[in-house]
C-alpha cells in the first residue's frame, strides 16, 4: 500500500511527517543518536525486515537527514551518520522521550535524560531562545507565516476563534 505524501502541504509538520512519519525511520534517528551507523547494527537493534531497513535508511538519505558513506571497499559496506539537518531532530525526540514516560510509561521510565556532569533526570522543556519563556499556551500562539496559503489561514483562524472564546 502505497502511502500518501505530505510534501506538497504547506504545514511544517506535516512536511516533516512526510520525512520521518513512519515509526521505523523515528527509531533508525533514535538509534543514530545512540550511535549506531552501520547496517547490521540496526537489524540488531530493530526487529525490523531487511527490505524495510534498506528502504527507511534509503529514504533519511533522500530526506537529507542521514549521509551514506563508504567504510569498506572489498566488501562495500556503507554507514549512515546524521547530516546537520538530522542532527537537529533531536530536540524532537527528547520531547516525544519526555512525552512517552510522562504517560506512556505505567511500568516505569526505561530511559531517560540526563545531565552529563550530576546524572540528574532532566525534565525537558521547549523555551523561545529570545525571552526564556516556556513554549506553552499561555504564552505563544500559532501564527501565519509570510508565505501561507488558504488552507494554514483558514485553520489559524479557527484556532483563534477557539482560543478568544476558552479565554474571553
């Protein structure tokens, strides 16, 4: 089944949906963040079949989020390591880690953040780098963008609607 492509919406998220979307490729970023790069490492660590791993892994690559590189010739063996732009994925999967042990996790947190220097458990929170404010409700809203299209302004519009009248 061949699944729908998000590139053409204008919405940010679910352009990168359209990266990433599938469970797989979050858990191959999640796995490169732990360092893995290589294909057999992945296999280990997924209960995945190889047909998928290849196409997953095929597709970060297009996506711009992995780079393929030659580590042996004879055999060729290529590793995947995270280019600039998956590097900046992690913020996403800290907060989908946070997100997951704060209601998904009934048996206990099985990983966690940490800070390096004191092991404290870190509870991670977005904040806009210009004022320090936490990245809630209270105090941001979504907004149109330069460039949005019918579709963003009608739904922007909507959810300013709703939130004049849960406030007003």
């Amino acid at each position: 089944m061949q699944r729908k492509s998000f590139a053409g919406m204008q919405c940010p998220i679910a352009r990168g949906l359209d990266r990433v979307g599938e469970w797989w490729s979050i858990l191959i970023l999640r796995d490169c963040f732990h360092g893995l790069t290589r294909f057999d490492q992945f296999q280990k660590s997924l209960p995945i079949a190889t047909n998928m791993l290849a196409r997953r892994l095929a597709g970060l690559v297009e996506a711009g989020l992995l780079e393929r590189r030659q580590y042996s010739e004879r055999p060729p063996r290529d590793e995947y390591v995270l280019t600039d732009r998956g590097r900046d994925f992690r913020p996403v999967l800290i907060a989908m880690m946070a997100w997951g042990n704060r209601h998904f996790a009934e048996e206990g947190v099985a990983s966690h953040l940490v800070d390096i220097e004191t092991g404290v458990p870190a509870d991670p929170v977005m904040v806009d780098r210009a004022s320090g404010k936490p990245v809630d409700s209270r105090h941001f809203k979504f907004a149109a963008g330069p460039a949005a299209g019918e579709g963003v302004l009608r739904r922007l519009a909507y959810a300013e609607r709703m939130r004049e009248k849960r406030d007003g």
